[in-house]
C-alpha cells in the first residue's frame, strides 16, 4: 500500500515551531505607553537615552540587588548599538525578551 503522494507540501513552518517561540510579542498601544512611562522615569535627565547611572538608581530605587557589575552587564546585553546608552527600542526589546521567558515560565 503506497501512501498517495502529496506534494502540496504545507508552506506551513510556524507549524514546527514551537507556538512560545514564534509568541508574536507585538505590544499593544497601551503597554507601549505604560513601558514609556517607565522608561521616561528611569531616563531622570529626559535625554531619551538610559545611562548607565541612570539605571543604576532605577534599580536602587526598586531595592533590588544594585550590584554593579550586574547592572553593566545587563546594559551591555541592552545596548544593542555599542553607543554606550539605552534607546527607547532597545528597552522595548527588552521588555518584549521579558515577556517571552515570562510566558515560557508560566506554562
Ligand atoms: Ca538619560
């Protein structure tokens, strides 16, 4: 018994992707604005740029471990163009990496 050839090969490959990964982490209008807002209250000199210092008293400020080293090593992850800041859509993607390993996590 053959099977009968079928050649309409399915275009389909989100299919072999595990759906979490290819999670479409589009955010909505307002969790871009409420990510804004965070970003506008870390970035305290509104240069629209986070520095490093600046994130350094965000973490300060949430009483999380302030370690230094750490906080360089996550601006260092976040500065996707080496200039030494953090951009609006470089936190944003942040934010969206957060939102997949949270999701990943919750299942
Ligand atoms: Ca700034």
């Amino acid at each position: 018994m053959k099977k009968p050839v079928n050649n309409k090969k399915s275009n389909n490959i989100e299919k072999d992707i595990p759906e979490k990964v290819i999670l479409k982490t589009e955010l909505t209008k307002q969790q871009r604005e409420e990510i804004k807002e965070v970003f506008d209250s870390i970035d305290t000199d509104n240069s629209g740029f986070l520095e490093i210092n600046e994130l350094i008293s965000a973490v300060n400020s949430l009483g999380l471990d302030n370690n230094s080293n750490e906080i360089s090593r996550i601006m260092t992850s976040l500065d996707l163009n080496k200039d030494g800041k953090v951009s609006f859509d470089e936190f944003i993607s942040l934010i969206n990496v957060q939102l997949v390993s949270l999701s990943l996590n919750i299942d």
